[in-house]
C-alpha cells in the first residue's frame, strides 16, 4: 500500500467517524481528523500546498450564499481551494473562533439540529473527502513530447485567465454587499452561476452568466472597473 493510500484511508476513516456522530459528539471528531493532519507527513505537505495563496475569509464568504431567508453553502469545486477551506474551518470549529453550532443551526436547513447536521455532513464533509482524495492522488507530472508542451503552457495561459477572473468575480460578493445592491439576492445568484460556468469551461454560459451579471450591476459606478476588467479577461479566455 502506498504512502498516500494510507494517507488517504487515514483521514477518510477520521472523517467518516464525524460523519456517523452527531452534533453534540462533533467536537472530538474534529480533532480527530485535525490530529490525523498533523501526525502524516503526506497529508501535511498537501494541505500545506493547498494552503499557498489561499484567502480563507474569502473563500468562505463565497461559499455561503443568502437568498433572502434562505442559506446555500457550496464548496469551491477546485480541490485545493475546497481542502484548504475545510481544515480551516475544522481549525477555527476546534479553536473556538467559529462556533461550529452556530454555524451548522443557521447554516443548514432542518426541523430538527439533526438533521442540519445531516445536512453539513452533505454540504462539507463529505465533498472534502472525495475533493481530498483528488488532491492526494493528483497524477505526477510526466515528461512531455514538445508538441504536449506547447498543449500544456496554452492551457495553463488560459488557466492564469481563468483565475483571474474567478478572483475577480468572488471579490464581486463583498462589494455587492458594500454597495447595498437592491438586487443583491439576483447579483449573488449570478455570480455563483458565472464561477461554476468558467470552471466547468462552457464559453457560451460564460458569455450568459457574464452578461447577466452585468445588467444588474451596471449602474452602479464601482463596479465599472472590474466588469470591464472581467470582460477583457472573458473576451481573452475564450481564444482557444
């Protein structure tokens, strides 16, 4: 079995055991899993990779959207920026710095605090774990024939674009709510539809999504320079 294997089985089965416990239990299975990290050397150096670059605050004011009196949470679909966002927030759940009731009661729908439990486990748990496992077991890079090379950089010059934008786009979340956008819950709900539509690289969406976006906040003055910044960008992207 492979370094990684055990890795990968380790922190799964430290995730399952949160998964099968219940709220009132949840504290000692937090740490389990954050004592698992901290004890593999594989599972460290990926979550510390992960970790480079990575704007915690922001990620998770990206991932809870509010539409009126309801509340989505969604991962961020790229491995390592849900991974990182995960142990985070496991940290600050262990830590104290965010109430881990609190937030899964307000969070998450349900009648009863079980079932919005059932709900986080189905919101945040379990996608870490298939996220992790897409991490852990990421292909190594292999040598490249010239003509795969040129393939390759082509497609991490689109990639750079693509983050970019994406950056720009979930920056745009903080600023809706700066500027009292009247239409907030449209403009939230556009802007979770253009982040998915360029990382699953559907250009037509893109265009969709974008111009969406861009009709509802198009009088408002600040956000005259990143839209158009975005729109440069989308035009840049979609050169194939």
């Amino acid at each position: 079995m492979s370094k990684e294997r055990r890795a990968f089985d380790a922190l799964e089965a430290a995730c399952l055991n949160l998964i099968n416990s219940k709220m009132i239990l949840s504290s000692d299975k937090i740490r389990g899993i954050l004592n698992i990290i901290a004890s593999n050397e594989v599972l460290k150096g990926a979550i510390a990779d992960a970790m480079t670059d990575f704007n915690y605050k922001r990620e998770l004011l990206n991932a809870v959207y509010k539409f009126g009196s309801l509340i989505h949470f969604k991962l961020p679909p790229q491995p390592k920026k849900a991974v990182a966002l995960v142990v985070n927030m496991l940290y600050e759940f262990d830590n104290g710095a965010l109430n881990f009731v609190e937030f899964v009661t307000t969070t998450f729908a349900g009648v009863r605090t079980e079932e919005r439990y059932q709900n986080f486990v189905k919101a945040v748990v379990e996608p870490f774990i298939e996220r992790a496992r897409e991490l852990i077991f990421a292909e190594k890079t292999t040598a490249l024939s010239a003509e795969e090379k040129i393939d390759r950089q082509a497609y991490w010059v689109n990639g750079a674009m693509k983050d970019r934008a994406e950056y720009l786009v979930g920056s745009m979340h903080d600023l809706v709510v700066e500027c009292a956008v009247p239409d907030a819950a449209a403009a939230h709900f556009m802007i979770d539809g253009l982040i998915y539509t360029m990382e699953i690289g559907d250009l037509r969406l893109v265009k969709i999504a974008f111009l969406g976006l861009k009709s509802i906040l198009n009088d408002y003055k600040q956000f005259a320079a990143p839209i158009a910044d975005l729109e440069g960008i989308i035009r840049m992207y979609s050169v194939k």
